[in-house]
C-alpha cells in the first residue's frame, strides 16, 4: 500500500481528481488530493499567492502523511512538486509527472513555455487589467484540455475551472540536486496531448530524465479520460 498525494494543475482543484481517488483506494492505497492556495475551496487572497506558498502548501500534507509519499503533479504541477521536493525529499518516495512541466533549476513555467510560443492554450489564455491572473477562454476548453473525456466530467470542469495567479508561472524554481533533486522522478506521457504536446514533453525529459517513462493514449486530462488506467499506472510506479 502506498500514499499518493495528488496536486492539480493551472486553474484546476482537487476536484479533477474525482474519479482517480476511489480507482486508487480500490487498489489499496491512501490518497490525499489538495487544494492549492487560491484554488478549489481555498479562499486565500491572489495577493498571498506565490510559487513557495504552493510549494508549502503541498509540504504540509506531505509532512502530515505517516510514511513517504508518491508525489504526483499534473500540467504545471509538475512545478509545484519539483519546488515542495526541495523542501522535504526525505519524505518523498518518488515523483511522478503526468504529462507535466519539468523544469530543471532556474527555470520558470514562463520561460519553459517559451519553446512552444504557438500553444493553443496560451493563446486562448488572457491576463487581467491588473496583470495578475490568467484566464481560459471556457469557449475551447473542451477542445484543448477535455476532448476525450465525458460531457459530465466537462460541465464539472467547466463549473469550477478558477483564475490562475500569474506570480507563481513566472517565478524559478531553486532545486539542488542533493535534496529535491536526489528524489526518483516517473514520467507519465499523454499521446495525444494538445496542452503540452508529446514533442514537449519529451524535450522537458531530454533535460531533466525520468526513469521510467510510461505512456497513456489520452489527452490533457487523463483524470477523467482513463482514470482506470491512470490509477493503473501510478500504482506500477509506486513499485
């Protein structure tokens, strides 16, 4: 049996992972999913809302499990597990990236960004007249993240997907390789993702290389479109 904590990505919450919790539990294992600050039902204020708060946010549950934790990040999650891994990788057991960002040290989710100017998230994303949250244009969310997922898991989304604070994209992580660097990391690639397409993905691991690398042939959001394979998956990588 293994404890997985599960952090969403951008505009997302806890929430996401609704279908992927009981398919673990069935499994076996202990499940914690967060929420980040400023997401999901947390009510902190945008103006509190850093790269470290998050990374702390996920330190503490993780503080709090009873044993070593798979520390599992989707989308720019995976950002957020590489700064919490620097806090607290002797409480980590392995990080797992699900089609996610994987920056090396110093790199920002901004600057990663910039090897795909052309996304189709990012250009149907828009920033605040107060620069400081970025939106999704609810319009081509299906089409960009949910394509292959159930029209219930969709209106879910769509219901509750939030701004996303811009701080914490444009803010490096500071990671060493003695602590969140010493931590085993699992790649989880999406076949068919448009968000962060396969060729990404890929280049992120050619700096930054991830043992093992498994595949599912699913969009952005395997939490709804597989969930039973993806609990499959994370299962074999806790091994």
């Amino acid at each position: 049996m293994t404890t997985f904590v599960l952090v969403h990505g951008s505009w997302h919450g806890s929430w996401c992972w609704c279908r992927v919790v009981p398919e673990l539990e069935a499994l076996g294992h202990r499940v914690l999913a967060l929420d980040l600050p400023g997401h999901g039902d947390d009510a902190t204020p945008v103006a509190r809302i850093t790269l470290a708060a998050y990374a702390e946010c996920v330190a503490a549950v993780v503080r709090g499990a009873a044993e070593p934790v798979v520390l599992v990040g989707h989308s720019f999650g995976g950002i957020v597990i590489s700064q919490a891994a620097e806090l607290i990788p002797e409480r980590i057991s392995r990080l797992v990236y699900l089609s996610a960002f994987l920056p090396a040290n110093g790199q920002s989710m901004s600057r990663l960004a910039t090897a795909d100017p052309d996304n189709p998230v990012a250009t149907s994303s828009s920033i605040s007249a107060d620069q400081q949250l970025i939106s999704l244009d609810l319009v081509r969310v299906r089409e960009l993240l949910y394509a292959d997922c159930p029209d219930s898991d969709v209106a879910l989304a769509i219901e509750r997907l939030c701004a996303e604070p811009v701080r914490p994209f444009i803010t490096p992580v500071a990671l060493t390789s003695g602590r969140g660097g010493s931590v085993p990391r699992t790649y989880i690639e999406c076949l068919n993702d448009i968000a962060i397409p396969l060729w990404f993905q890929r280049q992120m691991q050619a700096t930054v290389p991830c043992d093992p690398v498994y595949a599912l042939p699913a969009g952005h959001s395997p939490f709804f479109a597989v969930p039973a394979e993806l609990a499959r998956l994370l299962g074999d990588a806790a091994l």
